[in-house]
C-alpha cells in the first residue's frame, strides 16, 4: 500500500514539473516573438552613404569657388576714378580761392572714399590701399570741416595731393592726368597736386600767383 501512495505522488509531481516547463518555454517563446516584432518595428538608421559626403564635399568647394570668382570679377572692376573725381572738384575750389565749395567738396570725398567696397580692392593691393586711403580721409575730413580757413585746407591738400599721386601709382587710371609741382609753397619745401589740365592753374595761391609751378609727370 505505501509502494502504491509513493508511486501516485511521485507520477503527480512529474506531471506538475512536466507542465512547468512547458509554460516557461510557451513564455520565452512569446518573449522572443514580441522582440522581434519590436526589432522590426524601429526604423532602420541610415547612416551617410560615400556618395552623400562626395556631394557634400563638392557642393561646398563650388561655393568656395564661385565666391573667388565673384571677387576677382570685382577686383578686375575697381577704379579710383570717383575719388579722383572728387579730389579735382576740391582742388579746383581752392584754385578759385572759394573755401565754402572746398569743404563740401572735401566732405563728398570723404564720403566716397569711406564707401569704397574693400572686397572689390585687389588682394595684393589692400594693404597698401589702407595705408593711402586713411590718410586721405583725415586729410579731406580736415578740408570739409575747415569752410573760412582756406590756408588750413591748402595745408591738407597738400597732403591729400601726395595720397591721390600714390592711388593713381597704385591704380592707374583711364584719365589723362598731370602731376604739378609748386617750389614756393611751404616755405620753399614745395608741393605738389593732381590736374586734369596741362595749364598751370595753382591751388596753393588761388588768384595770387595763379600760375606759378610746372608739369613734374603724366600719368
């Protein structure tokens, strides 16, 4: 009789561990297909493709490339002829010994030289173009705020003179040009100016001595 009762327990605890494992492995076998289906659910991420950087790469030297080109372009087009313009406008007041035109003239100069499009100035010239063009703004800032002191603004155009002389070196220009020299002016030191006009016509004297100086260069 306790073989029997031994043998009954014993079937029914097999049974019980039998129906265990099958629930876990029925549970992992879920497990495992809800994983899948999560794995397939998440977009796969892309990551840049060797073509996608080339394009990139390209895009952005033809950028840098257009952009060079754009400033030689605007390099190969700069001109100092409006601040050549101006300077004569200026100069011409002062050889008509009329200080209010000087200043105005002096304060369009200035203006113009301050709107220069540094971009548009070669290279290899910039430097030496902020060099001149500072000393030039000084000089015609001086002259446009000077109306009734017209000795002041001749001692400026002397300087802007010199700076004019060193853009057209610098430069060149398209219009005929003269560089005139005055021995007396500043105490026998001299000075020189720019004209569009081979006929001596001094700035320095006006009405005075209208004539006095010589051509020194053509440009």
């Amino acid at each position: 009789m306790k073989n029997i009762i031994f043998s009954i327990i014993t079937l029914v605890t097999v049974a019980a561990v039998t129906i265990s494992c099958n629930q876990s492995s029925n549970k992992n076998s879920d497990q495992q297909a809800n994983d899948s289906t999560t794995i397939a659910a998440i977009p796969e991420l892309q990551s840049p493709t060797l073509n996608d950087t080339v394009a990139t790469v390209t895009s952005t030297d033809t950028s840098s490339q257009e952009a060079e080109k754009s400033d030689v372009k605007q390099a190969q087009k700069f001109t100092i002829a409006p601040i050549i313009k101006d300077y004569l406008t200026l100069k011409n007041a002062l050889v008509s010994d009329n200080d209010q035109a000087a200043a105005n003239a002096g304060k369009q100069l200035f203006t113009t030289l301050n709107n220069v499009n540094m971009k548009s100035i070669p290279a290899n010239k910039h430097k030496e173009y902020m060099e001149i063009a500072e000393n030039a703004k000084e000089n015609a800032e001086h002259i446009g705020d000077n109306a009734g002191k017209i000795d002041h603004q001749r001692e400026h155009l002397a300087s802007l003179s010199k700076d004019v002389s060193d853009l057209i070196v610098l430069f060149g220009t398209t219009q005929k040009l003269y560089q005139d020299h005055c021995p007396m002016y500043n105490d026998g030191k001299g000075a020189v100016w720019i004209s569009e006009a081979k006929a001596i016509k001094n700035p320095y004297y006006g009405g005075k001595m209208l004539t006095c100086g010589s051509v020194k260069k053509e440009f």
